[in-house]
RNA sequence: GCCGAUGUAACUCAGUUGGUAGAGUAACUCUUUCGUAAAGAGUAAGUCGUGGGUUCAAAUCCCACCAUCGGCUCCA
C-alpha cells in the first residue's frame, strides 16, 4: 500500500474512532481527526472524563460499526448548511466559519450513518481497506494546539492494512519500551535522579562518566585534527552578557538566575557558550593572518525547561554540549564546513548510526538579518558541501534562524526513529551585535562570520540515543567494562585476580568476579551487563595459564593467552569498535 | 504551565468494602566449589512520595504540594 493510501485508511479509522464515540459517548463534541505519521489521532471534548480503560470498549465498537462502512459519500454544503448540520459542534462551528472566511469549499463525508466536516481523503472501502487497528493512547491536546485555549482530550491510534503490520508496528513499540535509556540507565548504573538535586539534573554514576568522557574525548580528538583549540569558562556570567547577546530577551524566564550576596551583580548560569567565546575572541586586536579562530569545549549549560518537558536524560535542565565556535572570512566558510561536515560523517560512521542532513534556508520574508548577500553566497556553500561530501540531505526554505541558516543533523536509530542532535549554525549577527573585528589585508576593520557547531550536540540527549539504538550493548572501546574474569570456584580466584590485574595494566577495564557463585550465574550477570567479554578461569586454564573467552552474544573464542586477549583488545579499543 | 495516569523495601510489583504491610529479585550471613544465561537455606530491609484533613482507626477517603510517565498545531 502506497503512502497516501495508507493515510487515507488512517484518516478513515479516525473517522471511524468519531463514530464509536458518539455511539457510546452522545454528548461529546468533535474536534480534529487527522492521519499522523505513525497512525491518527481525534481530539474530543468529553462531558466526562475518559480513561484508558475504555479504549477497548470503544475499539469493540469501531468494529462493529466498520461492517456497515463500504464507500465515502462527498457532499459540498453551503455555510448555512454546515452551521445548521454542526449546531451543537462549537468546534466545529468554529472551522466553518474560518474556513468560509478564507474562502474555502466546504464538504461534508459520509460514511454508514455517520458523517463529519472534513476536506477528505478517505479509504474508497475502509471495510475492505481497513484491515487492523488499534487505539494506543489517551492524552491532553489544547484545541488548536494554543494553551490559551480549552484542553481537550486526544486519542490516539493506529491502523494498517493488514494485521500482520500492525503487529509489527506494536511490536517496534515494545521493542522501545525495552530499550528505553531510562530503563537501561538504571540496569547498567549509568545514572541517576535526586529528588534533592532537582528535577531534570541528573547526576552520572563512573560507569556513565566514562562513556559521557569517552565519547566527548572522541569529539574533542576530531576537533583537534582541524585547528579547534580547548578554551574553558565559567558557567555563570553577568546579566549584561545576555542581554547584549540577545540571550537575555530570546530565553527569558528558561534562564537560572544567581544572586550575589556579597555584591549587587545578578548573573546568570549560562544558557549558551557562544557569548563568552566572543569575549575571548575580543579580548585583543586579531588579524586576517590568525583566522579562522577555532575555539572549543565540552561544557554544560544550564536551561529551565518547562517542568513537564522533562525526561529521562533527553530533556534535561543541565546540559553539556561538544560546543565550538570558528570565527572566520566570508571567503574560509567553504572549508570550515567542510571540516564539520566530514567530522559528523566520521563521528557518526564510526558508531554506526545513519544521518540525514536537514538545511534550514531562509526565504523573502524580512525577519532575517544580516547582508543578504551573504545569505545567497553562503546557502549555496552549505549546500554545494552536503552535495560534494554525498550527504544525504533536504533543504527547507523558510526555517532558518534570524541570524543565519543551519544544518540540523538527524540520526536515525536502529528502529528508524530519527533524532536532532547535532547543529551547525552560521551567524551573522552576533559578531556584529558583540562589535568583533579583524583586520583585513587591506588594513580595514571587518565582522568576521561566527559558525556555532556542535558534533553530539548535547551529550546527554546522545546518550539517550545511542542507549536506545545500542540497547546497552556499546562496542569495546566504549564499554564500561570491556572484560569480566569470571572464576569457576574459589581455588581459582587467585589467578583470576592476577589475570584481571594483568589486563588492567594494559589499560583495559576489566573486573573479577569472584563471588560464590556458580559459573552459569557469574555468565548471567555479566551478559545482562552487556560486557563484550568474558574471561573464563579454572583448573584447565590455572594450570595452561591461559584463559577462555566468551564473547557478547555467546561465541566461544576458545582459550588463550592474557596476552592474545589483550592484543584482541586493543585492536577493538584502538579501532574504536 | 495544562490534561490524564502513577508514586508501597535498592529494583519489579501485590495489598479486597478503611482495622496499622507482603512477594520475587538484589544486599548480607551460612552451606555448596560447581565449566558457558539464575545452587540452597536464613537474616535484615518500608515516615506506604511530602504535608494537612476526615475517622475510634488511613497505604486505602478528601485537600494541597513534590516527583515520575503519556501527551499538548504532523490542522476539517
């Protein structure tokens, strides 16, 4: 089934959840019924309260309707028509009159006995069309999506073809419920929540440390390839910074403030890194001959999300970015993206998630600032770089920041969901606004152009994403602990720990397990850790000095020498796989 | 912030119409010394999210707050 047809089908089950509704619930008003991506949805104003208990008493009743549903009857109507038709429907009443407004026909469809305002695309058969649904969910959606507005009640659904896609589909729902970073973040202890710390402040336990190091090592490592220097800050900063950087106005109550005591300076945990980067840059006259100025860190910023934004540590209040800025000529933003460009390839490539590149261009409006001349010539360079580095990517007009365009990096995960991390962002205004210069070979002062980069983008948000794509099992070189020496019984412990120390000073993060505990156990625990490798010691190995290694996923790789396994080691850790 | 759900031992959860708390796992102790995904027995562990209220009596009913989870413009 193509596409659309299956949005057809989707959006005629949601006619279908109306009529159920209104079979079981009468005096409940209609909303919007509209296909989604991953199925439909229609939002409802109940006289009472729905829960999701009563989803399946309505998905009994969506079947029994469907038998009676074989065709969609179109009917254009006139406003008064419509009003007379939809009398007890405010929201309804509410899209006819906008749409009569803006001049549009008005339609009503009909399917069995129940018809509904909709602009169509429907299933010609949904009894033949629609072969398996299911309703998922109930939530609060605000009418027309504005909180300004009443709150009304969503439910949420899916529906395919046929059944076996929609088992499919639920069962790539459980699958993300089983792979869920919160959950796999407490089973591998990789972090934790305080209540006392706060909401959205996670703290990270050593194993989550080191994959948080690891990973910001690993950008740090590619940066240092292109001329980016480390630079450090402090997180707090001074009112006046932000509101001469725009921050101030542009985050407004989302910032932490922070009083002093001692003083009468009111600062502010800082919510971006670019305005105190600028100040390094100014701090002395630079010369055309010293750009680009490559300037990076990994450092946490601090944004007061909304309290029900919160989750996990994908939205959090503490986040820390791989963050960099360059400061460069007009004429240097060809290379410079290109560098960015192949260090996300390589990053990326390197631990084995897809991307996609989305350039957000600007169009006619005059909400942009900055020469548009600059626009033109640099859109065009972001644009020729993804074409010339065989980037898949799509370019959207219109969504642009003020300040400049931007490549947003998607990743797509091993279930094909796909996430925002990393974004690279050309600005011309803030160079302007902060007053930097150089000077230029002419002897004339100019604004060099700013590009904000970040690889990971925030490292927590990746974390939860690569947990997720990953489901805990990280290759070698970032696995916690590469190798679990597992004695089979006391006797063995002394050569086990002797083994364990011996990989240990070769620098691989090996542990012992020594408890007593049968051999099966010791296996257990170690694979429901995700370790890549398991060193197993008994007589036969204490006596060959040698141990037998068991890999992630059950191989046997036979015994070996410390040695060989170390060396079996290091090549994944130096591979980075 | 708003709608809805949830909050009981470290974790996962049970706890009937209000009568003062239970299981499995983990931890600890003992026994067992075992060859590729869970040995056995025992011990300890809870301000029932927090604070108020109703009641002779509250995990249970009411109110407020805190936190977590699913959502909150993929527009008739």
């Amino acid at each position: 089934m193509d596409k659309q047809n299956l949005e057809h089908l989707r959006h005629s089950t949601a006619h279908l959840l109306a009529a159920a509704v209104l079979g079981l619930y009468p005096e409940t008003k209609r909303a919007i019924g509209p296909a989604i991506e991953s199925g439909f949805y229609y939002d409802f104003d109940f006289k009472e309260p729905l829960s999701e208990e009563d989803l399946p008493k309505i998905e009994k009743k969506m079947e029994e309707i469907l038998k009676s549903w074989n065709s969609f009857e179109k009917k254009e109507i006139s406003v008064e028509e419509a009003n007379k038709e939809f009398k007890n429907e405010p929201y309804k009443l509410e899209l006819i009159e906008e749409f009569s407004k803006e001049g549009k026909l008005l339609t009503i469809y009909k399917s069995g006995d129940y018809d509904d305002l909709c602009k169509g695309g429907h299933s010609k058969n949904p009894q033949k069309e629609i072969g398996a649904f299911k309703l998922l969910s109930i939530a609060g959606a605000y009418w027309k999506g504005s909180e300004k507005n009443k709150m009304l009640t969503r439910i949420y659904g899916t529906a395919f073809a046929t059944k076996k896609e929609l088992d499919e589909y639920l069962a790539m729902l459980e699958e993300a419920k089983k792979r869920d970073h919160r959950k796999i973040g407490r089973e591998l202890d990789l972090f934790v929540i305080s209540n006392l710390v706060g909401a959205g402040l996670p703290l990270f336990t050593p194993k989550g440390t080191l994959l948080r190091d690891l990973l910001a090592e690993f950008s740090e490592s590619l940066q240092k390839k292109y001329g980016y220097q480390k630079v450090w800050i402090p997180h707090i900063a001074k009112t006046d910074l932000y509101k001469k950087s725009g921050h101030w106005d542009k985050f407004g109550d989302e910032l932490f403030l922070v009083k002093s005591q001692e003083t009468d300076d009111q600062f502010v945990m800082k919510p971006m890194n670019c305005p105190h980067h600028i100040q390094i840059y100014e701090s002395r006259p630079r010369s055309y001959r010293e750009l680009p100025i490559r300037y990076m860190e990994t450092t946490t910023v601090y944004r007061d999300e909304k309290a029900g934004e919160l989750s996990g540590i994908s939205r959090v209040r503490s986040l820390t970015q791989d963050d960099a800025h360059a400061f460069c000529k007009m004429d240097q933003i060809e290379q410079e993206f290109e560098n960015i460009m192949t260090m996300i390839k390589t990053l990326y490539g390197s631990l084995n998630m897809k991307f996609k590149a989305r350039l957000s261009f600007r169009d006619d409006s005059d909400k942009y600032l900055g020469d548009k001349k600059n626009w033109d010539v640099s859109e065009k360079i972001i644009e020729d770089v993804a074409k010339k580095l065989d980037i898949n990517y799509v370019a959207v007009k219109g969504e642009a920041a003020f300040y400049g365009p931007k490549i947003d990096i998607m990743v797509v995960d091993a279930l094909g969901r796909e996430w925002q991390c990393a974004t690279e962002q050309l600005d011309f205004v803030q160079p302007e606004r902060f007053g930097i210069k150089y000077i230029d070979a002419d002897g004339q002062e100019k604004n060099p152009v700013m590009i904000h980069k970040a690889l990971l983008g925030s490292i927590e948000r990746f974390l939860s994403v690569y947990i997720e794509h990953t489901s805990g099992s990280f290759p070698t070189w970032l696995s916690p602990v590469q190798v679990s020496i597992l004695a089979i019984a006391d006797r063995h412990n002394e050569y086990a720990q002797k083994v364990n120390q011996q990989l240990k000073d070769a620098g691989i993060r090996s542990e012992v397990d020594t408890r007593s505990e049968r051999l099966q156990a010791k296996i257990r625990d170690a694979a429901l850790q995700k370790v890549p490798f398991m060193g197993i010691i008994g007589d036969k190995e204490t006596d060959t000095k040698e141990v037998s290694v068991r890999i992630r996923g059950g191989e046997d790789l036979g015994s070996l020498t410390v040695d060989s396994l170390i060396n079996k080691l290091q090549e994944k850790i130096d591979k980075k796989i």
